[in-house]
C-alpha cells in the first residue's frame, strides 16, 4: 500500500466540514475588510526565497524543499506566501497604481520540519499582504483583522504578542548590542548559533536549541533601542489597537523567523491552549524594506499569516461539528425505471433551485431508501410510485412528523422550497 508523505495529512469527513467553515469565515471576513483575492505559484525560483526569508533563516538553511527542474532550473516549493505576493505586486507593476493594495491568499506551504501536531511539512495558510501604506493605522487594521477573523470562528482568550524592531537605524543600534551582549558568551551557544553571531544576530533570539537558556532570556531588547521615530510609530499602533478592542500584549522577545521585518511584528495565541504547546495560531509584521530588496520601488509593506491546521486543531476541540454539518433537505425515493425517470427531473430541478438534494443510486429497495434518507437527516422525503404519476401527482412527507401531502409534479419544486 503507498502512504501518504511524513507530514502531509488528507482532510476528509468532519474536518472537510471544518475546512470549509473557516474558509467561509476567512472570505466573508476579507470582504468586509476590502480585500482582494491573490493567487500566486506554488514553487518559485529559489533566489526568491534566499532574498526575502533570508539566507540565515532556519527556513531557507534546513526546511525548504529545492529541486531543480528538467530546465536545469533552481526550484523552490513555497514556504511561506509573502514573498510571492510581493513577487507578484513588483513583475506586475502593481505599484504604479496609486491605490493602497490589500491582498489575501490561501494555499498550501512546504516546509521539511520535524512533524508533530501543529507542525506540517505540507500545511495550509490564509493570509493577508498590505502594500503602498506605511500609516500605522494599516499595522492596527492587519493585526485586527487576524483577531477578528479568530473570534469569528469562536476561538477564545485570544492574545496578540506584539513587538517593534523599528526602522533601519533602530535595527542597526540593536544588532550592535546583540554583538556587544553575545560575543563574551559564544562557547555557551549552540554551533549555530556561533554562525548567527556573524550572520545575523538577530537570528540566535529564535534559536530552537538555545530558547531556555538564560543567556537568550536576559539578551539586549529591541524597544530599548528604537529611535524617537520609531517608537512614536510603535506607540500609535498600540492606540489603535486599544480602539479596536485587541486583547495584546507588548512582548519584546519576538523578532520572528524571518529576515525580512522591520517596525511590528506580532504574534496570536489562544491562552486556552491546555495541550502545553506554544505555537501560535498566525503571526505576522512589517517590511518596508522588502519591495525595494526585490528590485521594486520604495514602498511598504505588511501582512500576516495564520495556520489553517493549527485552527482546525483549535476548533476540533469545541464540539462544533453538529452546528455545521450539512444536511441533505430532501430525499427523492423510488422504485421502478418509470419513476427513476421522474425523480431524475425532479432532483436536477430542486438542485438547481438551491435545494440540498439526494436521491437512491446504490439500487436500494423503498425500506432502504428511508433508512438512508434518515442516516443523513433528511428534512423532506418525495416519495414517488406509478399510481400518483398517472394523476400527474408525487407525495410530499415531513420526515419529522411523518405528514404526507399529495402534490401536482409540475409544483413540487415551489412546494418544497415553500416548506423547507
Ligand atoms: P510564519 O510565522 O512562518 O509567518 O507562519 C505563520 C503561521 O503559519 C504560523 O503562526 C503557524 O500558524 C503556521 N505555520 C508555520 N509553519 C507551520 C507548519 N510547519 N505546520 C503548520 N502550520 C505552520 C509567515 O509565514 C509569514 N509569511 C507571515 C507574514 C505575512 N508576514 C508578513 N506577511
């Protein structure tokens, strides 16, 4: 028997439920929001990902998956979708509109990670990318949508860790320190981070092996090194946000994973998270630097993204499927071929009327057409035989109070959307 791939899962039954609720929540969400809808490829070339995530992230060191292709091509699976988006807003020209551009994607990302709950190789992101705004109103409007949409689906105790790493110049003052602070403790840190020391130092406050050690914990913090700029910048977002009623948390440890952020960076946690594990359900920042690293103009940029996987997990855990599952509205029952025929008609008529419809094609007699109509909850059961298609009629039953109604077949479809 072939398996599927470490990491991968196949979403199927209940989940496929789930899986489409939350989507019906994210689009709905993006709408209200203003946002348009982008999709981008799913591999691109790797130089991509090398220039955005950054050369001395974990994510480009150890977890992409690289191939080349029969072009001889260096090929990329996406690990992450801003880089696409920003790819995209740059080849397009999207920037010569003088519109803001508010974007949203959805699509499977590839990571080579060690699998555990929450942590795929082959997993799903709904996102957003804000481009052409650097007002902090737009840092407040991204974070609050991320909440918003979370609430939504009914996640509670909701908290954003938010964090800034301010512009060039405060990042600039910050590496400095890391320096200063890390280098009389190297021999202490994992081979690593000796690396990210001369890389990116900025790198060795998400190192997975050191994260406990004492050293990390009592490292230089960013907001101590924001210029007046940048962190009158950072206190606005923070008003903001106390408008929109965002539960946060300022928490000057997060520098995120990758290289590209610069000012907010945030991250979103259910505090209701009794499994132990930390991981945070989306998470996201600003990039103003990154359109014109990518050979674009000077612009801005800001997005977030959240895990579908990690709030599927969330929402399994609440019970919620009976409110969501689907249920079939009518049932069309019959025996013989001059009935099939009839019910044929029927079924394709109420379908495309919007009725949830089903009708016998596992060849059942009439007693195993009930228990089937039953198995899927079915609201209303058209039951048909030769005698009433003489008369031109068809039976109408309520499945729950077993009334049955003898109705004129050219009027069943208005019937029954009539009482459903
Ligand atoms: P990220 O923190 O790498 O950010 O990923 C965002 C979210 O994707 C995480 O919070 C988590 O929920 C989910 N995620 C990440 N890796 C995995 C995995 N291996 N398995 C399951 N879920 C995972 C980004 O990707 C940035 N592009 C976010 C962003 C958008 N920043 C600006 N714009």
């Amino acid at each position: 028997m072939i398996t599927k791939p470490k990491g991968t899962v196949d979403i199927m039954g209940d989940d496929s439920l789930l899986w489409e609720y939350v989507n019906n929540v994210v689009n709905t969400m993006m709408k209200y929001y203003n946002y348009e809808y982008i999709r981008t490829p799913i591999f691109e070339s790797s130089e991509l990902f090398h220039r955005t995530v950054g050369e001395s992230s974990d994510i480009v060191r150890k977890e992409t998956y690289d191939f080349k292709d029969k072009g001889d091509r260096d090929i990329t699976l996406r690990p992450e979708g801003t880089a696409g988006v920003v790819r995209s807003y740059i080849e397009n020209k999207l920037y010569a509109e003088p519109d803001i551009k508010k974007y949203y994607y959805n699509g499977t990302m590839y990571r080579y990670e060690r699998p555990q709950t929450g942590r795929l190789r082959e997993f799903t992101q709904f996102g957003v990318e804000v481009l052409g705004s650097n007002d902090p109103l737009i840092d407040a409007e991204v974070i609050s949508l991320q909440y918003n949409i979370l609430s939504a689906l009914n996640i509670e105790n909701l908290q954003v860790s938010i964090n800034s790493l301010g512009d060039a110049e405060s990042r600039n003052s910050y590496r400095d320190a890391l320096v200063k602070y890390f280098t009389p403790h190297i021999d202490e840190l994992c081979e690593d981070c000796k690396e990210r020391l001369k890389t990116n130092p900025l790198r060795i406050l998400d190192c997975k092996v050191d994260k406990d050690s004492e050293i990390l914990k009592n490292a230089p913090k960013t907001i101590d090194y924001l210029n007046k700029e940048s962190k009158d910048r950072f206190d606005k977002v923070l008003k903001y946000l106390d408008i929109l009623e965002v539960d946060y948390e300022v928490d000057p440890s997060i520098v995120r994973g990758l290289d590209y952020y610069d000012h907010t960076v945030f991250e979103i946690y259910t505090l209701d998270n009794n499994d132990g594990s930390q991981s945070a359900l989306g998470a996201g920042g600003r990039y103003n630097k990154l359109i014109k690293e990518l050979d674009g103009p000077d612009s801005y940029g800001i997005g977030f993204a959240c895990g579908m996987d990690r709030i599927i997990n969330e929402l399994k855990k609440m019970d919620l499927y009976k409110d969501i599952k689907k249920e079939i509205e009518v049932y069309v029952m019959y025996v013989s071929e001059e009935e099939k025929l009839h019910a044929i008609d029927i079924v394709q008529s109420l379908r495309l009327n919007g009725v949830v419809c089903e009708t016998n094609t596992l060849e059942k007699g009439l007693k195993g057409q009930f228990k089937e109509a039953d198995r899927l909850n079915t609201k209303l059961l058209v039951i048909l035989n030769d005698e009433d298609l003489k008369k031109g009629l068809v039976n109408v039953k309520d499945n729950a109070t077993k009334e049955e109604t003898k109705v004129d077949i050219s009027e069943v479809v208005d019937y029954i959307i009539g009482n459903l």
